[in-house]
C-alpha cells in the first residue's frame, strides 16, 4: 500500500502539513498500534513554555509503550482539527510501513502491508495564510519506567 506525495499550493500550505505528516511518521513507523483513543494531555502551552496546560488530542498507543499524541490547534482564523479515527482491529497486528495522506491532506492514512491500520479524518486550514499557527502538535511521550524498575 502506497499514497503518492500530496502537493499543497505554496499560497495555501507553508510545508506545515507535510512536516505534520513526517513528524507522525518517524514516530510510527516499525511499530504496531496497541490502542488509539482520545484523552487529555498535559503538556506545555507553548514550544519552551514551562506552564502545563491539559488538551484533548488523540493518542496512539505503540507495541513498545510509546504514546504519539496529536493535539489540535487553533489560532484565531487558522486550525488543525481531528474530526473522526478509523482503527482496524484486524490489521493491528501487522508493522506500520507509511504515513501517507488524500484528499489535500484531509485524510491521513497510517498503513502497514496489508492497508490500512489506522485513518484520521481532519480539517485544517492556514487561516490569512502563514499569520497564524496551524497543524497538529505532535509529542512522542517514551514509555516511562515503574519505580521498581528503576
């Protein structure tokens, strides 16, 4: 399973998305899902902040305990907004291959050999392009060791 390389009008996208995409992708691939749920996450409200502030996101679960979050954005007139996840139990077992995306990026789709293990349906937009902030916030939160393991 393959999706070709979207292109995006450079007036439209500033190479947000794609980078979107790639950050999901070195964070996925060579892994299997263990669960993908929506939930609330703490993290910093800002790149370098060190205020904690809680959003909702989706978070995907990996085999080695990692969590990829993906968090929407909004900023004034520009957002990234998670609408709906498609997870296929029966295809969960077999290691993600790609992240690829249709539908001028309105669809992501994470894939192993068999199709798809997991689809995201999104919107998005630049808003008064390249003003404002758009994309997803990505964070990759490691498994973290039991006390008892330390």
């Amino acid at each position: 399973m393959h999706y070709p390389e979207e292109l995006l009008d450079e007036g439209f996208d500033n190479g947000t998305m794609p980078d979107n995409v790639e950050r999901l992708r070195q964070a996925v691939v060579g892994h299997r899902i263990v669960r993908a749920e929506r939930r609330e996450i703490t993290m910093e409200s800002w790149p370098g902040s060190t205020l904690l502030e809680t959003f909702n996101g989706l978070v995907i679960t990996l085999d080695d305990g990692t969590e990829v979050a993906l968090v929407d954005s909004y900023d004034c007139c520009a957002f990234t907004e998670l609408q709906s996840f498609l997870l296929h139990p029966d295809r969960v077992e077999h290691v993600i291959t790609g992240v690829g995306t249709t539908d001028g990026y309105d669809t992501w789709h994470i894939f192993a050999d068999m199709g798809d293990v997991l689809a995201l349906n999104l919107t998005w937009s630049s808003g008064n392009p390249f003003y404002y902030g758009y994309g997803f916030t990505i964070k990759v939160i490691p498994l973290r060791p039991e006390p008892d393991e330390i």
